[in-house]
C-alpha cells in the first residue's frame, strides 16, 4: 500500500511525500507523486503514530481495576485519538488491586487484539509525597523497596516499564538504582524534593519528571525544587499535560522553549472519567467523588483538578494553536520523545523506512482522518 501528502512529517519536516506500507512496516520514503498511490490524503498531515506513555483508563474503569477484555476495549479506543501506542498507567491504589490490574493488562498484551500497541506499564503513584499529591489516595501510599518492585515486574510478566518516585520519601537511592538495573525508567513526580535531592535521583538513574507543573514543588529563586531542576537538566524529560487548564499556555510554552525538540512529552493523563459525560462520579477505588467538567477535567470537590478526559490529538492542536509551541518540538513530545525515553526509538516514533508502520494522519482540526496500527487502518 502507498500512501502519499503534502504534509508527511519526515526529519523534522512537513514534505511532500509517498509512504509505502508492507505489512507491518515501513518500506519505502518516496518522492510525491512518484508512483500511484492507494490513498492520496491531500494536505492533510501524516505523522508517525502518537505515543501516550500515561493514561490512566477510559469509560468508568481503569488500569488499577482492569479486566483483560476492558483492557483490549480501551486500547481499540486509543486510535479514534491517534494514539498507536500506550503505557497503561496505575496509580495509588491498594495493593492487590494494583497487582491485579497488571495481571490483567499482561494477560491483554499476551493475547491478540485489535488496537494501540501496549508498550509497557507505567505506575504513577502509590509512591508519592504526601503533600504534592494531588489527588492520588494517600490511603494507598507506599515507600518502595526492592521486593515491592520485584512483586510488580512478577504480576506484570516484566511489562512493567515506567516507575515514579518521590526522591524526598527515599531513605536512599537504592530502588532507583534497582529500578535501572532491570531496564525500567524512573520519573520524579508528586514530589517536594528539593534541586539537591532531585540530582541525587538524577545521578541514581532518574531520567524523567512526571507531569511537570503539576503535583511538585514549584520554582524558587534560591531554591530551583523539583520544577526547577525538570528544567535545568538538559538530559531529562518533561511529561507535560498541555491542555491549557492543568498548566496554562504560557507556562507550557516556557516549558517546551526550555526542553527543546528533544525532551519535551505530551501527555494525556486521562482517567476514568475519558469517554463519561459531565457530571459526577465516584471513584472505585476511593469512593472519592469526581465532578467531569464542561473544560475536560475532573476535579474534587475541593477544586484539586483530580485528572483527565484529555485526547492526546486535542492537546497537540492546542499547544500549536494555543500554547504556541513549535511544530518540530510539539509532534516530537507525541511520537519521538516518548519513544525516545521508553528505548523504542529503533522502530517506533519515526517515519522512517523499516520502521513499524504506526502512522496517524490529521486533518487542519487535529482529527484523525485515518490511523494504521502496525499497517492495519483502525478507522
């Protein structure tokens, strides 16, 4: 099959172009027009397929109570937003139900289903600070350890890829080191560390920070916290919610003019409440009660902004339209970056030729016209 636009994004450029696609790959980069194409998408533009590395869940449930089949449900979603590939992501729950929940994802991953590759798993909370939060259950808070890591790559048959820590919670750096030593990636988030204990993680082999802006400690003249330090080190990544109302515009614009092309990530962080209508809620696992409002966003009854129902194809529009983020530094927060950070970067995140054939195409609003999962159309 080829495939052909005058807005293929190809090194770092909007090109006219053909794509081939044999079976599950990318075999040919060919000059517009050059051979006869099967589809011709016209300036509409083709992007590698975008890569959601924190995304909680979808319609009432989420990855803490997964079910295999939700689980296959959720990722035959992920394509309507042009997402190829995720990390499903638990966060503070009790621990059986964490457990379970990775069973049941690794129990998805390891049959046939028709949807976005799952990459990995991603556990965001329960080891938190108590003060940055947000809305994770303090309930459910853990200080990790090696055997606790050990317990989630066993429920999870080794899916699990991305950790999150609270340097400041940790009586050393030791879990992080653990972490690294089995090819995991580990992210500061929810987190009061000071710079000084953000670099101790950094030195352990900490290589992101979660959700940037949001559930850490802010910027300070004398002392640069957690945020600061997410922006003064050029070789960590940024997870940023680019939505306009879990960081404003021109904060994440600040953000991507500090972490460049390379190091910023798009994230959606959605939740259960993605798919649900506005109204109200009660968490599963907390009892917690979540009001879904007109701007995308759940909230608690407090006002504490308690995730997402965000579309990873919405926040990029908007931090072009918006935030005014680059358009280099934008798509590559959605496909490059997150593949980039995950080890990924040999197959997935590129247009390029021999790799997977995960390809999103979007009309002038952000929509996805058409998404290919490994070469199959999913639209």
């Amino acid at each position: 099959m080829i495939i052909q636009s005058t807005n293929v994004y190809y090194q770092e450029k909007l090109l006219p172009l053909q794509v081939e696609i044999t079976g599950n790959k990318i075999t040919a980069i060919m000059p517009y027009g050059v051979e006869k194409v099967d589809v011709d998408y016209g300036d509409n533009w083709i992007l590698p397929g975008l890569i959601d590395i924190h995304n909680h869940g979808y319609k009432g449930l989420d990855a803490n109570h997964a079910t295999k089949e939700w689980v296959k449900e959720w990722m035959a979603y992920l394509p309507t937003e042009g997402v190829t590939s995720t990390l499903p992501a638990t966060s503070s729950a009790p621990h059986q139900c964490v457990l379970s929940g990775m069973r049941a994802i690794a129990e998805a991953f390891e049959e046939e289903y028709k949807g976005a590759n799952i990459l990995g798993i991603y556990s965001e909370g329960p080891f938190m600070s108590e003060k940055y939060r947000g809305a994770q259950d303090l309930a459910n808070k853990i200080v990790p350890t090696r055997a606790i890591i050990d317990e989630y790559l066993e429920a999870s048959k080794g899916l699990l890829e991305y950790v999150m820590v609270a340097p400041e919670e940790l009586p050393d750096m030791d879990v992080i080191k653990y972490c690294v030593s089995k090819g995991l990636k580990v992210a500061i988030g929810h987190s009061g560390a000071d710079f000084a204990k953000c670099t101790e993680a950094r030195n352990a082999g900490a290589r992101a920070f979660t959700h940037t802006y949001n559930g850490m400690r802010g910027l300070h003249h004398r002392e640069p916290g957690t945020l600061g330090a997410a922006m003064y080190y050029d070789d960590m990544y940024a997870e940023l919610i680019g939505d306009g109302v879990h960081v404003s515009f021109p904060s994440a614009s600040i953000l991507a003019r500090i972490k460049g092309k390379d190091k910023l990530i798009s994230i959606t962080d959605s939740v259960a409440i993605k798919g649900l209508p506005v109204g109200d809620i009660m968490l599963r696992d907390s009892g917690v009660k979540v009001r879904i409002c007109e701007d995308g966003v759940g909230r608690l009854e407090n006002g504490t902004i308690a995730g997402s129902c965000n579309r990873l194809n919405t926040i990029l529009k908007r931090e072009i339209e918006n935030a005014g983020i680059d358009v280099v530094t934008a798509i590559n927060s959605c496909t490059a970056n997150p593949a980039c950070l995950l080890g990924y970067d040999y197959c997935k995140g590129y247009i390029k030729e021999n790799y997977d054939a995960d390809i999103v195409v979007l009309d002038r609003q952000f929509e996805p016209v058409q998404t290919y999962v490994m070469g199959e159309g999913m639209l």
